[in-house]
C-alpha cells in the first residue's frame, strides 16, 4: 500500500473523530464514538493499523510515526468529550442525582388508633373485672324469644312493634322471626340458659333500633349488660355496683341518680342518670330480675335473686371525653377521631 494513501486515511480518521468526539452529548454517545473509532476489534484505529502493515517496509516509519500521533489525538479528543460530561452543576452538565439523600428530613408515620367506642369498651370491661364480672358474648341477630319472651315481653307489647325494630326476613329455626338485636339483655338470657347460679357477668356489644339519629340516639350504638344472680342479692347491690362503676369511669366528681321505671324482666326497675353540664342525662335502664324471667330459664326466685343492668356505652363515652353529638363518633373524621 503506498504511504500517500495510509496517511490520507489516517487525516480522514483525526478529522471525523475530532468532529464527532466534540459533538457528544451523554454517555451513550460518547461509548458509540468509543467503539466506532478506538474500539479493539472492529474499531477504525484497529482497522489503520492492520493496514500499516501492508505499508512499503521502507515507508514503514513515517506510517507508523504519524500512526502513532493520530492515535494520540484520538485518546486526547476521547479524554476531552469525558472530562466535559463529568464537569459538576453549572458547567453544560449537572452530575447526577443521588438516589437517596440521607440529609433530608424523614417521612411522619401515620400511626393508626383505636375507636374512642373500642377504647371506652376496653376500660369498661377492665373496670368490671375488677368488680369480679366476667366477659359473655351474644349473638347480634337474634330470635323472638330471646330479645323479648324470655324477657317477659309478650307478643302484644309495643317494644315487639315492627316499627320499633330491625325484623329480618329469614325465619329463625325455632324461636320465630330473626332481628337484630335491640338490647344486649338477651345475653342475660342466654348465659342463664347455659349456666347454674351464682352468675357475674358483662357483655357489650352492638344493639339496633330504627331511632332517628340526633345529639344523643343512634340507630346503632352499644350497651353493656350487667348481670349478677347470687343468694340475698339485693337493689343496694345493684345501686352500689352502679355508682362505683360511674365514678371509677367518669371520674369521682360524677353525680348519679336513679329514677324508678319499668322494665318488663325487672321489678323493681330504674333508670339511671348522670350530670352533665348542668343536665341529667340517662346512661342506663337497671333493676331486680324478674322472678318470671328466673323461672323461664330454670333457676328458682325462692332461692336466688339478681339484678341486671343495660347501659349506654356511646352515652359513657360521650361524658368522659366531652363529645357533645353522638353522630360525630360514626362520621369517620380521621381528624376527630385522632383526637382520642
Ligand atoms: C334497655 O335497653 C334495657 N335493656 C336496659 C336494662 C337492662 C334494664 C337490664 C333493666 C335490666 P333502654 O331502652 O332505656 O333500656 O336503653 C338503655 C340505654 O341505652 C339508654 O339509657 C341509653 O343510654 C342507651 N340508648 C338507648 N337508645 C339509644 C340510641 N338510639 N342511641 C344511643 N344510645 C341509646
């Protein structure tokens, strides 16, 4: 090969690769102009050189002399276009951005809480373990015979009207039409059925009534029951156990006062308020079983006697934590309910 046509090659090879060495913009075009020219097997470089030698021996040198200084001006616009990408912020270039930047601030966990209802059903309960009353648990639906004939609730009452309740259409299987339950009192019943005296127990849970929702009724809110059968147990029993529930809850700067009432599984039977800015208002219905409703699960009057009391767990709530509408308690406001 003659030396005129190698040098020609070899000034045609410094000239596009000063050119495209200049015009790089990122990394990914800097390594395509990399491999096109400088690459070890199929670059241009390599390419020159295997034509080198193919160069007369005696112009060999001056080939192999200005070789070598393209070869050095290739290197040189390859150093060039690299030092101009990594140039820092303010040059043509930012650098890149780290992924994780251990100086800024952390992100605030959003720690989720308990229901003011299930916060006040805990220390409820906790409240009545310590007064020796153990947790029962009833079902929600419920059939006739346990919200109202063993609870001495004939058919012909008015509690039983069907405006007055959550009738399901499903029959029960024995004990007539299903409903959700409208007191926590059938549990009184069911525990009675299942269990000899002596008996000492709670149950909260939720009960149903088509009520129309204002500052303090709901149509679903919660009760808690009381049930106490012993020999020689007695209405000063009941109404101590009451007050020292109250006051171990509300705090011991609560009034409470008990009205005589009607219920028809208790006799006598009372209802219960508290003081609350300067109202009385009722938190619970309570009173001596009934003989009848002894008898209708099979423990004898003559020998065991029990009080039994339903209260208002919303109505509780509402007193202890100064909530003056009941309905805010079932908006599911984040911003309220983070309050408790
Ligand atoms: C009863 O439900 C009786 N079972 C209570 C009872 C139990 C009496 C055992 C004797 C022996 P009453 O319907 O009054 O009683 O309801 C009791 C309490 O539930 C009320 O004092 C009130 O605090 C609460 N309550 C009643 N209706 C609503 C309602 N719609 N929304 C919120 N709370 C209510």
């Amino acid at each position: 090969m003659a030396l005129a046509d190698f040098l020609r090659q070899l000034d045609e090879l410094s000239r596009t690769a000063t050119v495209t060495f200049a015009a790089v913009q990122d990394e990914a075009s800097w390594e395509a102009a990399r491999v096109e020219f400088a690459g070890a097997k199929q670059g241009r470089l390599k390419a020159l050189q295997k034509l080198l030698g193919q160069v007369d021996p005696a112009e060999r040198p001056a080939a192999g002399k200005r070789f070598n200084e393209v070869k050095a001006e290739l290197d040189g616009a390859m150093a060039a276009a690299q030092a101009r990408l990594q140039a820092p912020a303010g040059g043509r270039r930012a650098a890149p951005r780290p992924e994780f930047d251990p100086t800024l601030p952390g992100r605030r966990m959003r720690l989720g809480r308990l229901h003011p209802i299930t916060q006040s059903i805990e220390e409820l309960k906790e409240i009545m373990g310590r007064l020796g009353f153990s947790v029962a648990d009833g079902p929600e639906i419920e059939d006739e015979w346990h919200n109202f004939e063993a609870l001495n609730i004939p058919l012909e009452h008015p509690a039983r009207d069907p405006l007055d309740n959550f009738y399901l259409s499903a029959a029960g299987a024995s004990h007539g039409p299903l409903l959700l339950r409208s007191q926590t009192s059938t549990v009184q019943i069911r525990v009675m059925e299942q269990t000899a005296p002596p008996v000492r127990i709670i149950s909260l849970g939720r009960v149903y009534r088509p009520d129309t929702a204002d500052a303090t009724h709901y149509p679903m809110f919660h009760q808690m029951e009381g049930l106490l059968v012993d020999q020689q147990v007695t209405m000063a029993d009941l109404k101590s156990v009451l007050r020292l529930f109250a006051t171990s809850y509300l705090g011991s700067d609560v009034h409470i006062r008990f009205r005589p009432s009607f219920f028809p599984f208790t006799e006598p039977s009372v209802e219960a308020d508290f003081n609350w800015n300067d109202q009385w208002i009722e938190f619970g219905g309570a009173g001596m079983v009934d003989p009848h409703v002894l008898r209708a699960v099979g423990y004898d009057p003559e020998v065991v006697t029990g009080f039994a009391f339903g209260l208002g767990v919303e109505r509780l709530c509402m007193r202890r934590h100064n909530i003056t509408d009941i309905r805010d308690l079932y908006r599911n406001d984040v911003r309220f309910l983070h309050l408790f």
